[in-house]
C-alpha cells in the first residue's frame, strides 16, 4: 500500500467540468433582475487637472439611472497601507490615460456609452512625465504631490561588504539590462456585479453584495468598507469562476469599487466588466525595468558580491509597487550563496498606468540580468555555465545574509536533471552555428511571511463541518482563480480523514460563509491554505477516531484513516474491504446516509475491526455533538526575515526552485528565434496534484516565453500603442515549444504533506534560458527583452559590423522626408502626437523622455 | 464596446438584388461577408454605417470554378479555408494556396473571404484602436482627423495594406469582377489600388466586388508566399512576398514577384520580372532581385516593428523566396 490515497495522484480538477463545457459561471456570466450596465469615462489625457465635470447631459439621456464621479467616494485607498494614493473615480487629477473619471449606469451597454459622449469635462493640463530617468528629475507638476522626483519608494540596502569584495573579486562583471513592460493578459477581462439589499425596517440601502473576478475577496471586502464607509460585516463579497488572474486580480481594480458606487447612487444592481484595452488600462502587470548589474566572483566561478541598481517604471500608481522593489532587492538572496549585496531600488511613477504584481512578482526581470550575467562569467572563466552554478549553491538549512531561511533546497536536482535530459554535457557548445542551448534557475516564495495589512492574524484559516450524511464541507476563503487551490483543498482534506474526493466539497471565496484567507497571490495557498486544511481536517479527525476508538475498543492512534473506512491498524484493512467491496462499488452510496435498519444492524453487531465513514462520523456525532474543526495557519516568526527597513517582503517560510535548459535557433538573416524545447525542472517540496504541477510549470515556461520573445507594451508619449490581444503579442500555439516539465521533490518540514509553491518560480528561469541560448548558438548577448527578430538582428549586425540599414535608400520622393522612427525597437522615439504645449515630447531639452537608453 | 446602432441588417440572395441595395444606400451602407475586419472595426468606430448589407447568402458567389479554356473563377464570397484546401488551386496556383493558408488563424480563415481579403481595409496603428483611444490621441485623415501620426505634417495617408492573398493574386495577374448598377466589368487586380491609405480602392459605393479570374496562362507556375509576423498564426503580415516561376530548360521563363505590408497597397514588382527572364537563379540574382524589391517597399511605423526591420525582411524573404521557388520548394504539400 503506497504511502497516500489522494495525494501524489494526478487528479482532475474539482471544477473542471463547469469550465470546459461551458456551463461554469463566470462573474460577467451573472444576471440580477432589475440589472443595470456600468459604464467608464476613462481620461483622454497623461496628467491633468479636473477643472470641473459637468453630467447633468448624460443625466438627462433616457436610460440612465445614475452617473457617479469622484465626489461619490472621495476616500483614498490602495493595496497597501502605504499606498493609499488612488480614488476609484479621479477626485481632482488624472494620471494616465485611461485613467476613470465617471461611471454611467444605464438599462444597456450602448445606451450607457452615449451617455460618456456627454459627459463634459474640462482639463488643465500638466506636463507627463513618460520614462522613468526622466521622471526622476522632476521638481514641478509631481505626479503625486507627497513624492518628490516622483519617486514612490527608494531602498538602499547593504549585507556584508560589497566594495571590499568586489575589489577582493577576480573578475567582475558590469552590464545594463533591460526589461520591457507586460502584462498579465488573462482570458477573462475583469468583472464586478455590485448590488445593495434593503434594509427590512428602514427601507434604505443596507447590505452590499460584490460578485467579483478577484484573486483577494478579504481585502476588497476591506476595501470597499474603507472606500463606501461601511463596517465590512455590512459587505460580502463572493468570487464566481475567474478566468486567470496572474496578480492582475490580486488587488482592489477601480472597477469593483465604481460597481458599488455606481450601484448605490441607482438604487439598482449594477455590473461592469472591462473590454480588452480597459484591462490593459487596469493594468498592474510588470513594470519596464533597468537594471545595472555588477557580479564579482573569484576564479574558480564562486560569487563574491552582488551590486544592483534597478529602476522601475511603475506608472502612475502606487499598487504593489514597493513590494514589487523590494522583491527584486530581496530575492537577489535565497538562490545562491551570495555573501555581500549591495542593492539600489527605485521604484519611479510616470503618467503612466499602474504597474502591480504579475507571475514572479518583482523577481523576474532582476533574475533575467542576473542569469545572463552568470553566463558571461562562465564564458569568461571558461567554465560550464551548470558548473558555475553548482559551485554558489546554499548549504540549507540556513538563514542568507539578508534574513531569508531556506530549508527544503531542490535546486542541486533540478539542475542535474535538466543537465542530464537535455543531454547537455554532449551538445551544449557542439551543436551547428545557429542552434544553442542555454541555462537559467530561478526559485520564488511559497507565500510571503508578513501579510500586507501587518497584523498577528492568521494568514489562512479553514472550517469543516461534517454531518451524519457523511459530507464534508471544507470551508475556506482561498480563491480558486484557476490555479487549482480548491482541488488543493479537498485533497488534503480527504488525505487526512480518510475519504474520498467524490464525499468532498469545498465552499471558497464567499466572505459571508468562509473564514478569512488573505487571497491567492505570491504563491500562498497550497502553502497557508493547505496547512490551514491540514490542521482543520487532523482537529476533526481527532474527534472522530476519539469516537470510533470508543466503539473499536483500541486507543485512538491505533486507527487508520483510509478509503471511506477507519480501521485498526494491526488488520491492515484487509478485512475491512473484503466485506465491504459491494456497498463501495457504487461510489454513490457511500456518500449517502446509511439506512436506519442498516445502521442498526452494524450497531447491534457490538465491536469490531472496522467502521466505515459514515459509521464514524455518527459515532462522533452521537458522543461529541456537533462535528466541526477549524485550523488556521500563519508563518512561523524564524520565518520573518530580518530588522532591516524593507525586511518584511522577501522572507518566507519555504522557496521553490527551478532550472531550465532551452534550445533554440537563431536565424541570421531574419533575426529570428525559434524555442524547440525547454526541459524544465521545478523543486515543489511535494507534488500535491503532479498533473497539475506540470500544468504550472509548462503554463510558467510559456509567460515566460512570451516575455522573452514576443510580448512588450508599446507605449507612444502615454499612449499604449497596442492595447489589444492582436497588437499586444502573446505567443500561438505555433510558436509554443515543447515543454518537459520534471518535478523534483524536496519534501519541505512545514509545508503541508511537504509541498511548496510550484505556479511562479519557473517563469523567471525561462527568459534566462532562452537568452544564453541565443548566445550559445550566435554569440550574441542580448540585454534587452524582449529579443524581437529586430534586436537579434541589430546585435548580429553590430557583431559582424555589418553596414546598418538605410532608412531612406531609394525611397519613393513623394514619401514624407521625416519618419517617426522606433528606438531599439518596439519602443517609439522621437516626438508624439502634439498634445500640449506642455507636453515634455515637444520640448527639446527633454527630448529623450518617451524614448529609449 | 458596442457596435455602433444601424438601421437595418439587408440579405440580398443575387448579385442585382445586392447591387440596388447598395445603389439605393450609397454611402451609407457596409459590405459584410466574413465579417472578420468589419466587425471589430465597427466596434472601434470606424465604420458607423446606417445599413449592413449581409451579401453571405448570395450563393452564386462561393466557391472554386475551373472555366475551361481561360481559367479558374473563384466567388468573391469563397472562405480562406476553402481556397487553402481546394485540390484545383493547389495543383495550378499553389502561391494561392500558400498564401490563403496564411491569413490570420484557422478559426478567422473559416469566416474570412477572398472578396474580403481584396477589399481589405488598410491598418494603422494610429487607425485601428477604439474610439477612445483615438481621441485621445487625436483623429487622424484616415478617419475624423486632418493629420497624420505616422509622417507628421503630411497630407497623405500611408495606412499599410495587409492583405496576404492580394500579393499571390498579382503574381497569376488576376482580374477581379466588379458589379454596379450600370452592369458587371472586369479589371486587373493590379489597377484596383490607388496607393494612398485612405481610398486605397478604386471600388465605388454602389459597386461589388464579385468574382476573382485566374487565367490559364498563369497556371502551373511554382510559387511561394513569405510573411513576417511575430507570432506563428493570428497576426497580419508585418512584410510579405509572394514569388511565382516558370522555368524552361534550367533558365527563367517567366516570373513575378509581388509584396504586402509595407506600402498602402500591394505591389506588383515588375521591373523583377525583367531581372528573372531567360537567366538561372543564383545566389547574386537573388539578392539583386531582394535589393529591388525593399527598393520598392517603403513600410513607415504603421505597425509593430521597424521600418527599417521590415523593408530589409522584404529584402531577406525576396531573396530567399526567388532561391526557394527556383528550387522548386514550398510549404503546400503537392
């Protein structure tokens, strides 16, 4: 008999059906009666003053129940308690465009978007800040008034002694590097159905319903409490099917706040869901950042000091933002053996919108630099670009210079086995001009250690009830966007009380019902969650074999635990199923209440070897009442991490790992790259679900991917150029290459069964991988994603020194004699469309803003 | 966003029918076939027609007809799906079938039609965003405006054509049929553009477009298509080339070659066909023959890469599709 019945088995997820027949709702699928439309006047301007708003137009139009502005809600707030710089309708200034002025709530959708069209408002424009170098010499017209240089947050952080060790080093490395912004593009565009009930004595409005397309229910129910002024036990929120997240629903987006606003002022329900360009207005993907890198390390490969200046561009709102800078700073640590680091962060607004989390939240561009730095090392050393990183390896258990504790460390398998599948020591270097292979590793947080809102409440916590039906209702306020975490949460429950997925069923997300979950992001919940599940089940179990024992005549360890059936241990069980097997056959009947004769029949029977669940449950009903565990979860506090301002994000209480070998081609002549395979190896302490590990780790190789060599927004003097799934390029089945994915499993002391996080870390590996790979097969180092065929090509040239292309070779003498040119590449240079005489685009001292490097 | 409110959805079941319709709403009226560009297009604003005339169950007009003697007609109302696995076309214009087999994504080439592909409206990046968008960025003369983005202080619209089957047409010297009130007539392909982005088509109000001819006398000639695009499928051409050849004893007998995506119209090189005829290709004809062709493209920042980029791919993919089509090599599977 193995070890587990549920867990380690690869099992279909509990919601699968709904999703792919169609039949699954989603929140835009939602309908209230008496329901209304909510649509947003987004801002035609980067950064303006509100003069003044006038709707009464819009008001009049036939079909329009209510307009509401930034007057509705003028209280602040934001993601963090730092951050509280947003409204959710524009109060006195707009920052980017697309930013949200007012919200019409009409009987339809094209009857609410007349009603923009005469909406007026009059703007005092002010000059926009576009690049965030630029921004940074801001001393007029800040984008927020309390941040000077329109800086949101620097850091400058010291472990060790970096200068002297770099001085100490052998060789160093140096090098700019540069990451274009993404987002996260997931197939649902966000939703928020808003709606109010009556208060039954007063008549006036009482209760706030929220159906929303949200990674976070508890703090958007904590949000809108700040924003509505209502105490949040007046507001519920419940989170339908979501269709991805990838931290783009990992916080409070205007439109769940505009929702209820709007909501209120119509008397009515009210339900908003963004079109594409609206999502990517909401934005909060990847900030566009520069890193400049400095690696030392003695002759052998072994690093000896790590210095890092890195800018982001954050946009014009706060977000994530200084967790996202102090990420990239913090998590310099816990990969490597890294003694002295020196790390300057910037994280810059510009009129731009906000940047937040996105899969690898703040990591992956820092590792990109980081992971071809080290292949620049290798090169020069002359050494293998693996063995280079077998030799900085951690020697867990331990605490890094900058207070993160590793335990569990698979990263020593993960690169042997990419080594080994990707028959790396016979090809990599070998193989024909053209076609490389490449290495990168990368490692995330299963959950960060210190919650946002810092308090000392759990993190997680997980009801159970269990009736004489023998049903068990696993409740929890993880939100299941996709990632699989209700699944999750009915295997360990069913793990640990013995039963099967099918007497299961786990009530997620509803703010009313299920306890507090700080939501699903930074790769959380099968570690938080599922601790929480694993302690609520274990305290029902307690009660049950207590119960049961009484019956069995044995001390309550002496039972087993399995396959709907409790049982002594010294039987095996073998007995048990033997009589058992018919009323088992069908599934179904176990999972009802057994026939009082029956029941009667087994009582009668007096003591004996075995019970089956139900049995169980009725015994531990009938001898302790009511049968319910709760369990709830929160870091350990030698998890926590440091003293040091900023040491709260980075420390967790387990990392992933990941290793990645890519191969690719490169054609010379185009510039393009082809992926063929990425072997991709990922430390999850324990694959809970391994089919759906390996759904993490291809659904991570491919983001990445797309980073690497397709997806970039395009931005024109604020103006997002390709605000759409056409424009905006997320990598085709096509293009997909082939994904091994290789589950290495380091069996973490507290993870729950030994799991970790496994849906993030891999991402960051992948843009690495590719980019050494490129290298391997043309020699070229590119430092800049991402590597578009014209990037590749303009390094090919400049390594052949080939003559660069004229622009105006024999073009046709009616063209125009002035071209608006691209910079580097997808990003624009030179002047935008004429806005304002304010506008920096058109003033030639700040010509470079908007522009490239 | 919506679509725009219009008055009325017309289905016509004959060409005349379909004819005075459009006769009768001149200017105010919008073709719809597959409604693959249409469709989003409307949503952004860009066409806030009064009438919609559905010309889908025109029957007459679907399908590939080989017209012994003189060719091979194809209804304007023909899917990308069915061009890309018609036997006929395969065998006698596989540029076509290349071509066709290109255009956008599997789902979109089940809708899409050959009429449409033609009448292509021509993108911008600065034209084909929402209304929102443009007006904050400001209207431009391809539509509401009286300026243009992409070559500031210019009077004239440089939209790109970025159809991908237009270039494999003008290589078979395709006609197209044209219907009006005034009776059905003929036209090259090659004269239906104007190269200017905002009236790219010489194609009245009142008139349809309603078959395609393929003579005989470009039938079985080798031919490729190239395109430039970032992802694998669902993009529109950034650059394309379409090359095809006839060879006589180891010497060129005849060969065209035309381009997409970089200019407001596709182009039919024809000063290659005079480089091509009577020599064997080699690898410095090819180059002198790509040379030529990025001569002739002028692509300017209408999309997502260089200018630069993408005329030296015009280059590139001219080169390498004379090299190829010489070697007798293609994607169609004959």
């Amino acid at each position: 008999m193995t070890e587990f019945s549920i867990i380690g088995k690869p099992i279909a997820m509990v919601d699968a059906a709904g999703k792919t027949t169609g039949a699954g709702k989603y929140t835009d699928d939602l309908c209230l009666p008496g329901m209304l439309v909510g649509k947003i006047l987004h801002s035609a301007y980067p950064h303006a003053r509100i003069k003044r708003i006038d709707t009464s137009r819009a008001e009049k139009l036939d079909g329009v129940v209510a307009v509401v502005t930034g007057k509705d809600a003028p209280t602040p707030y934001g993601i963090l308690p730092v951050g509280h710089d947003e409204h959710a309708l524009a109060l006195d200034k707009v920052r980017y465009v697309g930013d949200n002025l007012a919200c019409v709530a009409a009987v339809s959708e094209d009857i609410a978007e007349k009603a923009l069209e005469l909406i007026d408002v009059e703007y005092e424009l002010l000059p926009a800040y576009f690049d965030p170098e630029g921004s940074m010499k801001a001393e007029t017209d800040l984008i927020h008034d309390n941040k000077p240089h329109n800086i949101e947050k620097d850091y400058h952080h010291v472990f060790g002694d970096p200068d002297k060790a770099l001085a100490e080093a052998d060789y160093v490395a140096e090098g700019r590097f540069i990451a274009n912004e993404v987002t996260h593009a997931a197939m649902e565009p966000h939703s928020a159905l808003a709606s109010f009930e009556l208060d039954p004595h007063t008549g006036k409005l009482g209760r706030l319903t929220v159906w929303s397309s949200t990674q976070v229910p508890y703090y958007l129910q904590h949000k809108l409490s700040l924003v509505l002024e209502m105490p949040m036990a007046q507001i519920r929120v419940i989170k339908p099917l979501v269709g991805g997240g990838f931290g783009g629903k990992s916080e409070v987006i205007p439109l769940e706040i505009i929702a209820a606003i709007a909501a209120r002022a119509a008397r009515a329900p009210v339900k908003i869901t963004y079109n594409r360009e609206e999502v990517f207005w909401a934005h909060r993907g990847r900030p566009r950042t520069i890193i400049d890198l400095q690696t030392g390390v003695k002759k052998d490969g072994v690093i000896n000091a790590v210095k890092a200046r890195v800018v982001q561009d954050g946009g014009a709102y706060c977000s994530y933002g200084v967790v996202t800078i102090l990420y990239s700073g913090a998590l310099l640590g816990a990969l490597y053996d890294i003694s002295d680091i020196a790390y300057d962060g910037y994280r810059v607004l510009t009129n731009k919108p906000a940047c937040g989390a996105m899969r690898g939240h703040g990591t992956v561009n820092v590792r990109f630099a980081f992971e071809s730095q080290l292949d620049e090392i290798a090169a020069k050393l002359n050494l293998d670009p693996a063995e280079i990183r077998r030799r900085n390896l951690l020697k867990p258990p331990c605490i890094t210079i900058n207070g993160l504790r590793v335990q569990s460390y698979g990263l020593p398998e993960c690169i042997d086995q990419v080594v080994e599948r990707s028959k790396w020591k016979e090809r990599k270097g070998k193989l024909p001009r053209g076609r490389g292979l490449g290495i990168g590793c990368s490692h995330y947080v299963s959950g960060a250690a210190n919650s946002i809102i810092r308090s000392d409440m759990p993190h997680s916590t997980v009801n159970i009830k269990i009736d004489r039906d023998g049903g068990v209702i696993v409740y929890t306020g993880a939100a299941e966007i996709g990632q699989g975490s209700d699944t999750m949460t009915a295997q360990i429950a069913a793990e640990t009380l013995g039963c099967s997925l099918a007497r299961l069923k786990v009530v997620a997300a509803d703010t009313d019902l299920t306890p507090i979950d700080i939501g699903s992001y930074s790769s959380r919940v099968t570690f938080m969650a599922g601790n929480a599940t694993l302690r609520a089940a274990e305290e029902v179990k307690k009660q049950i074999a207590s119960a049961a024992a009484r019956k069995m005549k044995c001390p309550p360890d002496e039972l087993v635990f399995r396959d709907d059936e409790v049982y002594r241990r010294d039987l095996g069980g073998e007995g048990a199923r033997a009589t058992h097997s018919e009323a088992s056959a069908s599934g179904r009947v176990e999972g009802q209440i057994l026939r009082g004769s029956l029941q009667q029949k087994r009582k009668d029977e007096g003591p004996k070897d075995w019970m089956t669940f139900e049995e169980a449950v009725v015994a531990a009903i009938d001898f302790h009442g009511a049968l319910t565990g709760t369990g709830s979860y929160a870091p350990p506090p030698e998890a926590r991490g440091g003293k040091h301002k900023g040491a709260g994000v980075g420390p967790s209480p387990a990392y992933s790992y990941a290793a990645q070998v890519a191969e690719v081609s490169v054609d010379e002549e185009t510039g393009e790259v082809t992926v063929h395979k990425v072997w991709a190896a990922h430390d999850c302490g324990r694959a809970l679900n391994p089919v759906s590990v390996d759904g993490q780790i291809i659904g991570s190789v491919w983001m990445g991917l797309g980073q690497a060599l397709e997806e970039e927004m395009v931005w024109k003097d604020g103006m997002l150029m390709n605000p759409g799934l056409l424009e905006y390029r997320s990598p085709s089945a096509i293009e997909s290459p082939e994904v091994e994915p290789i589950i290495v499993e380091s069996i973490d002391p507290e993870g729950p069964f030994g799991a970790k996080e496994c849906s993030e870390g891999s991402l960051a590996a992948t843009i690495p991988a590719i980019a050494n790979a490129i290298h391997d097969a043309v020699g070229i180092r590119l430092r800049e994603c991402p590597f578009t065929p014209e990037r590749v090509l303009t390094a090919l040239r400049a390594q052949n020194k080939a003559k660069p292309i004229n622009l105006t070779e024999g073009v046709d003498p009616t063209a125009p004699t002035r071209f608006r040119e691209h910079g580097g590449a997808l990003w624009f240079r030179g002047k935008g469309p004429e806005r304002h005489p304010l506008d920096p685009a058109r003033q030639k001292a700040t010509a470079e803003i908007g522009g490239d490097d | 966003m919506s679509l725009p409110e219009f008055k009325l959805l017309l289905r016509p079941r004959t060409v005349e029918e379909a004819v005075g319709l459009l006769a009768k709403h001149a200017n105010n009226i919008r073709v719809l076939a597959g409604g693959t560009d249409l469709i989003p297009s409307m949503r952004q604003k860009l066409f806030e027609p009064q009438y919609v005339l559905d010309i889908r169950h025109i029957s007459e007009l679907k399908g590939v007809h080989p017209r012994p003697g003189t060719g091979v007609e194809i209804g304007a109302l023909t899917t990308h799906t069915t061009l890309e696995r018609s036997d006929l076309l395969r065998q006698r214009y596989p540029v076509l079938t290349e071509a066709a087999g290109t255009v956008a994504s599997p789902l979109l080439r089940n809708m899409g039609t050959i009429g449409g592909n033609i009448c292509l409206d021509t993108r911008c990046l600065w034209y084909n965003q929402s209304l929102t968008w443009r007006k904050a960025c400001g209207f431009c003369i391809k539509k509401d405006g009286d300026l243009c983005h992409v070559a500031p202080g210019g009077t004239k619209c440089w939209a790109a054509f970025s159809g991908d089957t237009p270039p494999a047409l003008l290589c078979l010297n395709a006609e197209i049929e044209i219907a009006s009130p005034s009776g059905m007539r003929r036209v090259p392909l090659r004269e239906f553009y104007t190269g200017i982005g905002d009236s790219y088509r010489k194609l009245q109000a009142d008139e349809l477009l309603t078959r395609v001819f393929l003579p005989d006398t470009s039938a079985y000639y080798h031919g490729i298509y190239r395109k430039l695009r970032i992802r694998g499928s669902i993009d529109y051409p950034l650059a394309g080339v379409a090359v095809v050849l006839k060879r006589s004893n180891g010497h060129v007998a005849d060969a065209r070659l035309a381009i997409t995506a970089v200019n407001p119209a596709p182009i039919l090189i024809v000063g290659a066909t005079q480089m091509l005829a009577g020599k064997v290709i080699d690898e410095s004809l090819a180059d002198a023959v790509g040379d030529l062709a990025a001569k002739t493209a002028k692509p300017l920042t209408t999309s997502a890469l260089t200018p630069e980029y993408r005329r030296e791919m015009i280059r590139v993919f001219t080169k390498r599709a004379v090299l190829a089509v010489a070697n007798n090599e293609s994607l169609v599977r004959h």
